[in-house]
C-alpha cells in the first residue's frame, strides 16, 4: 500500500501513517479493529462504541470458533475501542475548552 501511494504521488492514509508498531500476530487485532470502526452507531456529540454484536461477528467471520477466543478476541478489540473513544473525547475537549477562550 505505501508503496502504491508513492507511486501515484498519493498521501498514505492517515490510518496506515499512525499505525502502531505490532508484535507478530497482534495486527489481526488491529486490523479487525480499523474495520470495526465504521460499524459505530451515530451519535449526536462524542463517540459511541462498536456494537458487542458486531465484535462478535467479526470474530466468527475470522475463524475464532471456541467461545474462549471469541472472548479475547472481544476483549481486545474492547481495549482499543475504550482507548480510541476517550482519545476522541479528549480531544474534543480540548477543542471546546480552547474555541471557548
């Protein structure tokens, strides 16, 4: 992708340029996660989270079939929904506090 983006003097995608770095295997994770993200209801103001339903049927769409591995499949994309939803909430903040002063 980085590369096709260089060639057609395209920029890289914000999502590919603020990509953690990953130990081996963690970026199915990640991955699942980017996906997810659009699966958000609307919201007014804020953020809301990704619906637990849509987790879970990503989790059986990749193959975790036991119950364990759904839940920390789950439990994983819970984590990074929880960290992006107060980040996003932060920020606005900060937004509003400063357009305020």
């Amino acid at each position: 992708m980085l590369e096709s983006a260089a060639k057609r003097k395209h920029p890289i995608p914000e999502a590919i340029q603020n990509a953690p770095d990953l130990l081996p295997g963690l970026n199915v994770f990640y991955d699942a996660f980017l996906e997810l993200h659009s699966e958000r209801p609307a919201a007014f103001s804020g953020i809301r989270s990704i619906p637990a339903s849509k987790v879970r049927e990503a989790a059986i769409r990749l193959g975790y079939v036991e119950e364990e591995d759904q839940d920390y499949f789950y439990t994983m994309i819970r984590k990074m929904d929880l960290f992006t939803m107060k980040f996003i909430t932060d920020k606005q903040d900060k937004e509003k506090a400063h357009g305020q002063s």
